[in-house]
C-alpha cells in the first residue's frame, strides 16, 4: 500500500493533500484500516494512471499484510 501511494502520489503527505485529508488519516489507512482508502476511491481512479482493480487489490492485500503476516499489529 506504502508503495502505491508513493506511486500515484509521491508520498503519503501529497496524498493527503490532494484528497482532503490529514497525513494522519493517510497512515491510518496504512497501518490499520486500509478500507478507508476505498471512499475516496472514484476520485483516484478518475485522475490517476490506476484502475478499481488495482487499487481494491492494493487494499486486500494490505487487509492480508496486517492480519496473517504481522498478527500482532492488528491487536
């Protein structure tokens, strides 16, 4: 997900920013609830070089990163 957002927006700062968010809001969706990304989902597919496919993908996987390989952050 880290590696996402540095791709479509150049870091996670410029992220937030461009989609009226904290920088906080932005590490939450990291670290812990990479759902949230999801709402605002319509406005990056229609003004970056990605598709609903790759960003719902980028979210399960985070989904899988946080619960199977690193257990105890999901606690």
């Amino acid at each position: 997900m880290k590696e996402y957002i540095k791709e479509h927006f150049g870091s996670q700062v410029n992220c937030a920013r461009e989609l009226g968010v904290t920088p906080a809001t932005v590490q939450n969706w990291v670290k812990k609830n990479p759902r949230g990304i999801l709402k605002y989902g319509p406005e990056i597919v229609a003004t970056k070089d990605t598709t609903w496919l790759q960003l719902t993908g980028e979210v399960m996987y985070r989904i899988h990163e946080i619960e199977e390989l690193e257990p105890t952050r999901a606690t």
